[in-house]
C-alpha cells in the first residue's frame, strides 16, 4: 500500500487535534499527546483511514512515523 506524509498528517490531526507537522523522523517522544491511550486512537485511525488492520506486534513496533509507513507499504 502506497502512504504519503499527507495522509498520515491527516490521520495526526484527527487523533491528536491539532495542526502538528509530521516528518518520516517524527517519533512518539515528539509528539506531547502521544501516551498509551492516544496510541490506541492512532492504531483505530489508521485501520479506518486505510481500511487495513494490524497485528499485535505491528501495534507495539509503532513508535514513529516512519515504522507507520514501513508497516502500511507491506500491506
């Protein structure tokens, strides 16, 4: 599956509610509002937006940008 920085900016901004500017680099240490309960809103995001589901270790290998997008490209 083909993910650009602007879909998963869109995806930010839904779970996160603000107009933050995500990078490949942006890590979950970047990001305030990003603790346990917010990761579980991102993963729910993330299915719906792109219409896929994660397993259990795709979940809690999420910890930026970049592994979002790594992940996305192999389904």
């Amino acid at each position: 599956m083909q993910v650009s920085l602007e879909q998963l900016n869109e995806v930010y901004k839904t779970v996160f509610g603000s107009e933050i500017q995500i990078t490949e680099l942006t890590t979950k240490n970047d990001i305030e509002k990003w603790d346990s309960i917010s990761h579980l809103n991102l993963i729910l995001e993330l299915m719906h937006y792109f219409n896929t589901s994660f397993t259990v270790l795709e979940i809690e290998r999420i910890k930026s940008i970049k592994d979002i997008m790594e992940i996305l490209k192999m389904k």
